[in-house]
C-alpha cells in the first residue's frame, strides 16, 4: 500500500535560467549541476560561518531547478538567493505550489513527476502539484491519502531530522543535522558559501553534535532539555509516540552511558538508537585509535 500526504510545512522555489546551474552549484553545499532532468539532490544554503540558512531537496527541471523547501523559510531563502544573483542571468521565484510525500511499498508508480526522496530512500518519493489539483491528483493515483503528521511519523521512525523541527535554522551546523550522513554535503566539489567550516569539521572529526533517533518511555514534549544527572545533554526535537529525534552533545552521552547516568527529558527516559543509515561513532561505542 502506497500512502501520500500534502505537506502544508513546505513551499517551492524556482530558479530557472541559461545560468541557473552554475549559480546555484556556485552557492549549495551539494552538487547540482550535472542533475538530470528529474533527478534530485539534498542540499543546503549555509551563512559564511557555515551555519544552516534552510536546508531543501533540489529538482532538475528541463529550465533549471525546483526546490522543496521549508515554508517558514521560504522568504528568507529567496532573499538569500536573490542577494547572490547579482548579474547572473537567473530567475528566483517562489511558487505556487503543493509539496507531497509518497511512501509505502507500492510508491514508485504511483505518481509519474514524482522524484525519490535524496535523503534516503526508505523515505519514498517527493512531487510537486498545483495546489488546487494536488488532491485530485492523489486521488487519480489511488493513494491513501493521510494527514501530514503521519509522513512525519515514518520520518522520525526512520531517525531523519528536519530543520526546524529537529534542530534550528541559522545556529546548527550541517554535521549536527547528519547532512553528511543523509547526501546533503559534496566534500569532492569546489569552494560553496560555508565550505570551509564544513570542510574543517569533516577533517579533523570535531563534530561534537548530532541528531540521533531515540526511544521514550513515558511522555515527553518536542522542546525539552534532555538531562543526565544534573547535565543538559541536548533538546528533543519531533516525537511521535515513543519515537523521537534528539539533538545531543555526543561526549556528554558518552559520559552519562559510563557512568550509569539515566538520559531524561521531563519525567520520561531515553535510548538512543543508532539508524542504519548512520557511519559517524555513536554514544557508547569505542573511540577511534587515533582520540584515545
């Protein structure tokens, strides 16, 4: 069965033009400029300190990109573009778009313009709509058309983060929201706005935070200091019934873990879980030989 949900926290923007590949490759922390037609990428637009301005899929289209972006930074992104657009010739434009998520084992056919999810592909397929044929649409697909927070529920049982959400924009760093880990970050491509924060942090392994899934036993509310004794640790980001996301200082856990110390958030106890997805050392395993 194949599920769909229009996603009302996300907007589209289009950059079209005979320069739009150059400019936006110049700009994002992933490659995008020998996409395909239909072929997507995850990426980001960082501040000069290499923090995350908005992070967004980026659609190939045959005049140049659609992006998949969060609606509450839909504007800033925009300005964002438009201030570095100088005299490229390339159109910015927010568009009047619906953003839908596909997943469920019969996702592929469903939808013909639909594009895999860059992130992973457990998560299904993204497509964009116009708004006022996007449930008609989905109908003529015969999907099983479920409200937004259930796609936000398979994400966060996967342990994917979103900004926002799981970690802020303008303070977390591309590492902290595992853009490394999920295809959102090119360290073979040239120089890109941040890069060298990015680049540094890579090298030299010195991200220190990161966004792990954890289990909850009992209630605990998105927002919430995660507590090791009398130690913050981190924030819990989305919860979705036992599952969450969690932004956490990795050494502060590794202490905890060694000495018995119980993770908190409220009165509720958590569990990291490692995804699958994940390749950096997670809370509890050995260090590597070179940092002991």
């Amino acid at each position: 069965m194949a599920f769909a949900a229009v996603l009302s926290d996300r907007a589209a923007i289009r950059v079209s033009g005979e320069e739009a590949p150059h400019f936006l490759h110049n700009l994002v922390t992933s490659s995008v400029d020998e996409l395909q037609p239909g072929q997507a990428a995850y990426a980001g637009l960082l501040t000069p300190q290499g923090k995350i301005i908005a992070d967004f899929m980026v659609l190939r289209t045959p005049d140049g990109y659609l992006l998949d972006v969060p609606a509450a930074r839909v504007e800033e992104l925009r300005k964002r573009l438009t201030l570095y657009k100088l005299r490229a010739k390339v159109t910015i434009a927010v568009e009047d778009l619906a953003v839908i998520a596909v997943w469920g084992a019969d996702a592929a056919p469903a939808l013909p313009d639909a594009f895999a999810d860059p992130r992973l592909t457990a998560l299904g397929l993204r497509a964009f709509a116009a708004k006022n044929e996007a449930p008609s649409a989905l109908e003529a697909a015969h999907l099983d058309v479920k409200p937004e927070d259930e796609f936000h529920t398979h994400r966060i049982a996967l342990g994917v983060p979103e900004g926002g959400r799981d970690f802020a924009f303008d303070d977390a760093f591309p590492h902290e929201a595992d853009m490394d880990q999920l295809g959102g970050v090119d360290f073979r491509k040239g120089c890109y706005v941040g890069q060298e924060v990015v680049s540094r942090t890579q090298h030299r392994a010195t991200a220190r935070t990161r966004s792990v899934p954890v289990r909850i036993e009992g209630s605990a509310e998105a927002g919430t200091d995660i507590v090791a004794g009398e130690k913050t640790i981190g924030t819990l980001g989305s919860v979705a019934g036992a599952r969450g996301i969690a932004l956490v200082r990795i050494d502060r856990v590794d202490d905890a873990l060694q000495t018995g110390l119980p993770l908190k958030a409220g009165g509720a106890v958590l569990t990291l879980e490692k995804p699958d997805w994940a390749r950096f050392r997670f809370p509890g395993e050995p260090l590597p030989e070179a940092a002991q």
